[in-house]
C-alpha cells in the first residue's frame, strides 16, 4: 500500500511526498529544526522539522504493508 507523507515546504507550498523516493534527508546549513530532502529525481524540498524526526516518519511510511 502507497502511503505519502503530507506537509508544507518552508515557503508555505503543500508537498506530499513519497517516502520510498527519498534519496537523502539532511539537516539544512547545520539547523536542527530544517531539514533538506532530496528525491531520486532531483528534486529537493526544504521541510520545517527536524531531520532525525523526519527520517524516521519516512521510515514508518516506506515499510508500511497494511496489515
């Protein structure tokens, strides 16, 4: 079952994101609280939350099967 993770982007833009895409997730010029995603396509989104946080909601949602 796809599951996608609903936010906004530090510019106040709905995101949702697939977290079975995520290439990388970093702490964004060495802030706790931004965090840097990059998608296996390029693309790159900055998300207001902390990135150890943000890595394990990925996590949870890329190894979800439903049951």
């Amino acid at each position: 079952m796809l599951q996608f993770y609903k936010t906004k982007d530090d510019s106040g833009i709905d995101i949702a994101i697939n977290p079975n895409s995520v290439a990388q997730i970093e702490a964004y010029l060495g802030r706790n609280d931004l965090s840097l995603v990059v998608m296996n396509n390029g693309r790159k989104y900055r998300i207001n939350q902390n990135c150890f946080l943000l890595s394990e909601k990925f996590e949870k949602l890329a190894n979800y099967t439903g049951y």
